[in-house]
C-alpha cells in the first residue's frame, strides 16, 4: 500500500547489538501514535492562536486609548462641563453623569423587563403561541439597527412630549437591552435540572417561590452575565440617543430634558476640528471604556459573594 | 405520625398512554411498603400521583380517590398543601445546587416564608440526625454547598430536607439505585428506623431491598396492579402466576 510506513531502522543498543526487527503491526502503531502527537499539537497550536487573535484587538484598543488619552485625563475632566470653543481646558462631568443617569434609567426598566419575559419563555410558555411570538419579536429585536431604535423612539416619545428628554433616551437602550437579557435567561434557566424543579414542587413550595427562589437562583450567574453584556453593549451606544437624549453642554440631571452622555460628547468632540477637543474626545473614550469594565468587574464581585464550598 | 392512604379506581395517563389502570390500594399507616414491577409498569407514576406531583407535567392526567386519612387529595386540598404532607424522595439525589447544606435541609420550611431561626436550627440538626448525616456535616453546614457532597451523603440530605417538613407520609422513588452497596445500605437502615414514625411508600427494583425494608408488597405489571400481599406472602407464595414469574427471575 502506498500509504504504508517507511520501514523504521532498528537502532543499535549500547553494547552494539541489534534489536530484533519491529514486525509490521508495531511499526503500524508506532507511526499512528507519532501521527496522533502531530495532530495533537497542531490544533493546540492553532487553538492557541485564535485565542492570541481574539485578546489582541481589546488590547492594542486598550493601549491605544491610553497612550492618546491618558495624558488628557486631569481632575477638571471629572469635575467640569465643556468649555466654550477656543476656550483651553474644561471637562466632561456632566457627560459622566448623563450616562450613569440614562444607564440607570436604562438597567431599571430593560432588566426586569427582560428577565421577565425569560421567565414565561421558559417556566410558563412552553409550546404556547404567545412565546413563539415573544422569542421571534425578540430575536428580530435583537438585530434592529440602534440607529432605527433611535428613530423609533424619537416619534413614539420625542415628537410626542415636543422635545428631547434624558427618558427617552433611557426607554431606547433600555429596548436595546431587553432582548438579549430575555434570551439568556430563558437559556439559562432551560439549563437548570427538572430534578431541581421537583425537589421544590415536592417540599410544598408555590410554583411561583420555586422560580424566584430555586430557578433563577440556580441560574442567576448566567443571567447576571446576559446583563452584563446587554448594560456594555448598550453603554456605548450613540446612535439611538442621537434624537433622544441629544446631548447638552451644561449641567443636566433632570429627566424631561435633553442630557449629555459620553458617547454622544465624545461624537460630536471627534468629529470637530479642534485639537484640544479631539484629545478630550480620547479621553473620554478611554473614560468609557474603563466605565464599563469597572462597573461590569464590581457586579461580578458582588455577584459573586458568599459563593459555597463546591458550589456548581 | 404518619396516615394510611387509601387510592380506590385509580387511573392516569399520559397524553394518549393509559399509565395506571384502575388501582385499588390500602397502605397501611406506619408501616414501609414496596412496589416492585419492570421497569415502565407506573409504579414511579403511582407513587408520584400520590402526592399530585403526576400533574406538575402538562400532558399528564389523574382520575380516581385517593385518600389520606380523612382527606380525599384531589378534592379537599390543593397539590401544594398535600406536598407539605407527602414528602418525596427522587431516584437521582437533587440538592439545590446554590444552597448550603442547612440552606438545603431548611428549604422547605424557608422557601415557604418560615424564619424563626431557633426553630430552623433544631428542626435541622433533629432532621440531620434522623437521616444519620448530622455526624458528617455538623462542622460546615452553612460553610458547604449541598451539591459538594458524595452522592449517598446528598441521598441522605434530601431524606433530611424531605423530613424538616415533618410529613406524615414518605415516598421514596428508588432512592437507592443511584448509590453504591454501602449507601444503600445505610439508606435502608434508614428506611427501617423511619417506618415506625412515617407511613414509607418505595418503588425500588431491587427485589432483596423490598424484602428487606417493607412489610407489605405490591407488584405492578403494565400499568396494572397484579398482587398486593405482605412481602412474606409475596416472596414466598406468591398468588399470582406473573408475580412468580418475575420475581423467581422469569422475566423483567
């Protein structure tokens, strides 16, 4: 056969004498091992290098934006709102404090919201039509563009009250959320064991305490990891709050009226043709950024607290 | 202490599947009986429409009395009451996976709004102690996840949790099928101290253990009750031809 082992030599012990020829099936299992160990190593190899290539861009986009914005970090970035044009220094506290406040508003309504939903997908709706057409609409949701989330909510909310509001900017990444949080949790709570369920029923316990105090404790670190990813993906989002939140060069906290938010501040310092205001732009990028990884890292420690000896 | 059930013209089905066939049965109070029967005759579908956990499946149905005491179960309480009253062990031990050890014997009292910590702490330690873990657990009950035990220990943890609940009733869905020789064991020494305090109903495949734990026997054939007799009657002169059949090793 063609594809046959080249015969391996047999080698020469130390006192000079031959070993005695492997037979055929020997050498069969030697190459079959040699080439299990090659296979091996090529796909760890190559496992490896997706990893490298997946950590490389958050890294090289991490290092970029402090190399750029660090230098621009100062206390009046936390504590000022913008200055006037051709005016040096200012700041983007009151940009911070619009996203928290439309993150907020945004986690409060889209997270119960979602979990909601979760739980009749998958506790109460099981093979009903109504939670065919809530997991499709959510689904379908999910892929909006943010632009026309924007849109949409600008002529529910915006056109209606005649002018823009930190709520309605809060209501569009607060949609935005709710779909992923819905799919997670309906997903995590599938994965939690019927048995689990039963052990509940089975004590006398209401079947509504045993999805609040069995289900989705069981799962809740995978639902807290679905809002996790909605809350970062929505927090830099500019688009929907273009025609809703609008942005605002001074201090702002009310609800009903527009309300800067860094995402939007860092837009509309970008694409200016002002040195200083590219550089805060920067800033306020890295500022983001280092906002959603803190708040992402505290949740999971708080999460994470009293954990159990052999918990699973 | 525990009831004597009384289940008159049982039958229950799933979906189209006729599980049950007309079940006539007295259980007497204070006492272990087995079921015994291959595997899919509706013993475990027998034991489960005793404490109405058969409905908990959307497509599953349940005609006939079952009586406890007094108590008609499908007419004078609602599952969640009879529940309280009909505690349960599965075939598969089913800690609570996030919930310490305490947490998981405690359950069925917190999850059901009751706080008075004195009273969960002995209710704990008597319930430990009459499931024979207390010994084994006492140092890290509230340090230690329920899912971190060995899975006969957890076995005897969920008989634990069954009994804090202080039910009047026991069923035990084979408990011991998933567990080595020596925790199975221990679990039917278990059986045998528990039976003079709670009426104990085990579906078990095991024919050795249904002779050793229970007074009374019943043998369940394709969804049909063939024999119920006191297992020394049942091992030894068996009335019915299948049930000689299948326990001299026949078939099933």
């Amino acid at each position: 056969m063609s594809t046959d082992p080249t015969p391996i030599e047999a080698p020469a012990d130390d006192n000079g004498f031959m070993r005695p020829p492997m037979d055929f099936q020997t050498r069969r299992m030697r190459w079959n091992s040699m080439r299990r160990h090659a296979v091996n190593h090529l796909v760890t190899g190559l496992a490896l290098l997706s990893t490298l290539l997946v950590i490389a861009p958050l890294v090289a986009i991490l290092a970029y934006l402090i190399y750029k914005g660090a230098s621009s970090l100062n206390m009046a970035f936390f504590t000022q709102i913008p200055a006037p044009v051709g005016e040096p220094g200012g700041g983007m506290a009151n940009a911070i404090l619009g996203s928290g406040i439309i993150l907020a508003l945004a986690s409060s309504m889209g997270i119960p919201v979602g979990i909601a939903a979760g739980v009749y997908l998958a506790e109460y709706g099981r093979g009903r039509m109504l939670a065919m057409a809530v997991r499709f609409t959510a689904d379908v949701l999910n892929g909006v563009p943010s632009i026309v989330m924007g849109i949409a909510i600008y002529s529910l909310i915006v056109m209606r009250q005649m002018h823009f509001s930190a709520f309605s900017g809060g209501v569009a990444l607060a949609i935005m959320m709710v779909p992923t949080i819905t799919r997670t949790t309906e997903e995590m709570l599938a994965t939690v064991p019927h048995a689990v369920r039963e052990a509940a029923l089975g004590l006398g316990v209401p079947k509504w305490r045993t999805v609040v105090s069995v289900s989705l404790r069981t799962a809740s670190p995978g639902i807290i990891t679905g809002c996790m990813l909605a809350f970062a993906r929505v927090a830099g989002e500019t688009a929907p709050l273009l025609f809703t939140a609008f942005g605002n060069q001074f201090w702002s906290y009310k609800l009903n009226e527009p309300i800067a938010a860094l995402p939007l501040q860092i837009y509309i310092y970008a694409i200016s043709p002002y040195d200083e205001w590219h550089r805060l732009a920067w800033a306020g990028s890295l500022v983001l950024i280092l906002m959603i990884m803190m708040s992402v890292t505290l949740v999971r420690i708080y999460a994470g607290r009293g954990a159990l000896k052999g918990a699973s | 202490m525990g009831v004597g059930i009384d289940v008159e013209h049982l039958n229950a089905w799933y979906g189209a599947t006729h599980t049950l066939q007309d079940i006539n049965l007295n259980i007497p109070a204070n006492h272990a009986t087995a079921l015994i029967g291959p595997s899919g005759c509706g013993k475990s579908t027998f034991v489960r429409c005793l404490n109405r956990m058969h409905e908990t499946n959307p497509i599953a149905r349940a005609t006939g009395v079952v009586k406890m005491g007094e108590i008609d179960i499908y007419k004078d309480a609602s599952p969640v009451e009879i529940r309280r009253r009909v505690g349960m062990v599965f075939q598969r031990p089913n800690p609570f996976p996030t919930m310490s050890i305490y947490d998981n014997v405690a359950s069925g009292l917190k999850l059901n709004g009751f706080r008075n910590k004195a009273i969960l702490d002995e209710t704990v330690e008597r319930s430990l102690k009459a499931a024979a873990l207390w010994e084994e657990v006492k140092d890290e009950l509230k340090k230690k996840s329920g899912a971190s035990l060995s899975g006969g220990q957890q076995q005897r943890m969920c008989i634990a949790r069954a009994l804090a609940v202080d039910p009047e009733v026991l069923l035990m869905d084979e408990p011991a099928s998933a567990l080595d020789p020596v925790s199975t064991s221990k679990i039917e020494d278990l059986i045998f101290q528990l039976k003079s305090q709670y009426t104990i109903v085990i579906v078990t495949h095991n024919m050795q253990q249904a002779a050793r734990v229970a007074e009374n026997t019943g043998f369940f054939l394709n969804g049909k009750m063939v024999e119920f007799n006191s297992t020394h009657m049942i091992f030894t002169n068996p009335a019915d031809k299948r049930t000689e059949d299948y326990i001299t090793g026949r078939f099933g």
